[in-house]
C-alpha cells in the first residue's frame, strides 16, 4: 500500500469525512508534516477559487487552511455542480466543460479518472502525505462501476481507507457493519479500523458496542468523536443543523431564502456567527417573516430559482419589505435577479431563454459559457470599506445601474450596484462578510447601529485547532496513521 496516503469514506453523506480530513491535516501540520488535503470528486454547490485560478469544493479550501497550505485545483480535480434534478455542470481541473446528465458522466468517467490520478500523482509527489475524502458511501452499489470517488480511487492507488460513521443519526453499528459487508474481500482488506462521529453521553454506555464491532468485523476502533456543539466549519455542501451563535437581546433580523439550488451559502456563516445578528434561512416555498435585511443568495439555475421565486409570491414579500424600510442585497445569481432580464442564450444553466427580474436595477445579464473565476480586493463604497472576497459566475450584467457600484475592486474595476434611495444593493462578489470592515460597514447599513467588530478568519482558525484537539484527545492517532509511516 501507499505509505503517504490515507483515504477517509463514509457510511453516508454528511457522515463527518469532511470535517475529519480538515481535522486531520491539522493535526499532521502540528507535526511539521507536510500534508495536503485531496477529494477526487465532489458534488456541492459550495466553491471557492484557488489561487491557480480555478473552481474547487469549498470544503477543500478549508482543508488547505487546516493544512497550511494555499488552495489550488488539484485538490478537488472534479467538481459536479447540480442545476437540476437530473443534471450538473462538470468541472475538470477547475474549469468547467458543460453540463451533463448522469449517464452521460458514467461515460466520461473514464477520462475523469485519468484527471483524478494525475492531480493526485502531483500532490504525491510534492507533500509528505495525503489525506483523501470520499464521497457519499463506498457501499452504493449501483455506482461502484468506474468508480473513481471512493473504493475505486483506493484500489487504484492502493491506500488504506478508514470508515466513519455518525452516531447522532441512529444505527451507527449498522452503518459500519453494512457498509463492510457490501465491500468486495479486497475492499473490505483495506479498511484498517472505525472512527465513530459526533457522540453525546457517556462513553462507558457505548463501550460494549464497540467492543462488539471490534469482534464481529476484526478490525478496530480508532476512537469516538464527540459531539462538538459550536463548531461552525465551512460547510460542503448542507446548510448546517448547528445553531447560531448567543445573540445580543436586539440583533438585526436578517432572512435568506433557501432556492432550490442555492450555492455558497457559506457566506452567510460570519453573519451566523455574529452574535448581534440573527439570521434564519427560510423555504422559498413560504412567505418570509417581517425582517431588516433580505438577502437574495447565489444560484446554480438562477432563472430556475427566480421562477420559483416569484411562483411562491416573492414579487409582493420583497416589495412590502422594501415598502416598510428594510433593505435588500443581492449576491451573484441573486443580484442577476435584481435587474430587468436574465438571458440564457446557449442553454448554460437550463432550456435556452430569457426571464425578466425583479426589474430593481437598471440592468441586462447574459449567462455565457465562460465562467469569471476570481479572488478580488477592493472597496465597498459604502463607507470606503476595504472588502475581499471572489467570483464564481457565468454572467455578464450591464446597464445604467452599474453606473452606481456598490464595491471597487483593484485595478478601478466596479462591481454591482446601488440604488439611487440606498435600500437595494447587488453585488457578485462571494465572501462578502469575511472581512470584519466589510461585514461592520453592511451591517450599519442594513440598521445595526454599533456593530461589533468579528474576525471570522481568526474564529475560523480558532475552530480548526478546536477540532485537532478533540482529535488529539479523542482518537488513537497514531494507530489510525500507523499506515503513512511504513516503508
């Protein structure tokens, strides 16, 4: 087997593989090794830009923070972002090469695969190790031909896999145990040991399980995560089940719909985190509570979403609140939204056509193939606000509002706009809230009059030795990395 590759599956989705890979990279950094994160392929609709300019999982990006490391294509080589039920745009090597429906994907595995293995032989042959994320479950059968996510990746490259499971969703020995069981004799051979996630209550009441586990299947259990209520990490792909932060007596009431294909609602998280901010995600499908601040997210089908939008009586909700004072920001997919059309000539993300918007902004958008991939700086003209944050988008707006930005970025470049009595403001700018200047100055605009000042990326960093530690403390690691140091 690779002596410098440990690959991390899970029982089910959200199973912990993320956190566990993030977690383990600090804690190989912790001791000067030089580790890099690697998921072969993802589904999500959270991304980022690296800094070779190209689009991974947004999940990979905080693994390379874990790792410190900067974040670069070759550590999410494939990328699948769904746009509908049966459809998703596949992006290689951090671009994307169009849309493709699920048979049409199991055909290009093949050259996917040949993508995967060579950004993991780069990674191989630049760090001391490297710590491999699965996707989804090792045991979905009918996904196992050309496999190249999780058992298929593995025996390609030889490595030792170990399975978590996460207890706090019920029948974790069942999980563990059927997830082997379905494994191939080779399959079930690399698979040196359990890490059960996310426990609540005394150990001692879960001991004789795992002593049973341990029996039945011959292999051991590496140690018991627990439950860490409070760790707020950069979500793969789910909208997080962890509650916000421990609010002010009067925080700044502040709404997201939940679209059908909401993307990178991660950056919401600092505003999650505020303590004077109280955000609530609501189903689209429903009228919105009174609030001060609405915020239109990102969109992987932005005329899809803005359909349902307005099917569900999101016309009237907005212009009410915009009637009784609150404000409105726009991101990516949602400023496209605020403005007069939104065109999809060569079919991007859906049917070929055009949909009016909410007609806010003076502004036209056409959704091209291309797609603009950035990490910017600049300044928000509110306040002169320094702000950093990247772009992730396929259109391309103009019209007069873009006359009034709302962000100038670095070479006297605008972006977005604001409307003319100051209450509308669009940007296509992804992380907005990240820099605490940036996050201070929207909110006082939005009618918090004294915000605290967070720093989201240090609360970030905080959260990742937080998650080493329990780690440390909670699983046998060096029996779990035995394997990345034989010869």
């Amino acid at each position: 087997m690779s002596a410098r590759t440990l690959m991390i599956q899970g029982t089910t989705s959200d199973a912990g593989k993320s956190t566990l890979v993030a977690g383990l990279c600090r804690v190989l950094r912790r001791q000067g090794v030089r580790v890099a994160p690697f998921k072969p392929q993802n589904m999500s609709l959270n991304s980022a830009v690296s800094v070779d300019g190209g689009e991974i999982g947004r999940a990979q990006a905080l693994q390379a923070q874990a790792a410190g490391i900067e974040p670069t294509i070759d550590l999410n080589p494939v990328l699948l972002k769904p746009e509908s039920d049966t459809h998703a745009q596949v992006i290689v090597h951090g671009l994307a090469i169009g849309r493709m429906g699920a048979v049409d994907y199991h055909d290009y595995k093949r050259i996917a695969r040949e993508a995967v293995l060579s950004s993991y032989r780069r990674l191989q042959a630049s760090y001391d190790t490297v710590v491999v994320e699965g996707a989804g479950s090792p045991a979905e059968i009918n996904l196992r031909e050309g496999d190249i996510a999780n058992m298929g990746f593995a025996e390609a490259v030889d490595c030792p896999v170990v399975l978590i499971a996460d207890i706090d969703r019920g029948g974790v020995f069942a999980h563990l145990v059927g997830t082997l069981a379905l494994l191939s004799a080779s399959e079930q051979a690399r698979v040196t040991g359990f890490v059960i996630n996310r426990f609540r209550g005394d150990i001692a009441l879960l001991q004789p399980g795992l002593n049973w586990l341990e029996r039945h299947t011959g292999k051991p259990v590496f140690g018991v995560l627990p439950y860490l209520h409070g760790l707020h990490l950069d979500a793969e792909d789910g909208i997080s089940r962890e509650p916000a932060a421990a609010q002010t007596p009067q925080p700044l009431q502040v709404l997201v719909p939940v679209l059908p294909r909401i993307s990178n609602h991660t950056d919401f998280d600092p505003l999650r985190q505020h303590p004077q901010v109280n955000l609530r995600y609501v189903d689209a499908t429903q009228p919105p509570p009174a609030t001060d601040l609405i915020i239109l997210p990102g969109s992987k089908n932005v005329r899809g979403d803005l359909q349902c939008l307005r099917a569900h009586g999101w016309t009237e909700h907005l212009q009410r609140h915009l009637r009784y004072g609150g404000k409105l920001l726009g991101i990516c997919g949602g400023f496209q939204m605020l403005g007069r059309s939104i065109a999809d000539p060569q079919g991007v993300e859906g049917p070929v056509g055009e949909s009016p918007g909410f007609g806010w902004f003076d502004m036209h958008t056409v959704l091209q193939e291309y797609k603009q991939l950035r990490n910017v700086e600049g300044t928000l003209c509110l306040e002169q606000a320094p702000v950093s944050g990247y772009e992730i988008h396929a259109g391309y707006s103009e019209g007069a509002a873009l006359d009034h930005p709302a962000v100038i970025l670095e070479h006297d470049r605008r972006d977005g706009a604001i409307s003319a009595d100051g209450q509308i403001l669009g940007t296509y700018l992804h992380g907005l809230f990240e820099r605490h200047s940036a996050c201070a100055t929207l909110l006082r605009w939005a009618g918090l009059p004294q915000p605290l000042s967070v720093d989201h990326s240090a609360r970030r960093e905080r959260m990742l030795d937080r998650l080493a530690d329990a780690i440390e403390c909670s699983l046998d690691v060096p029996r779990l990395l035995h394997r990345l140091h034989a010869d």
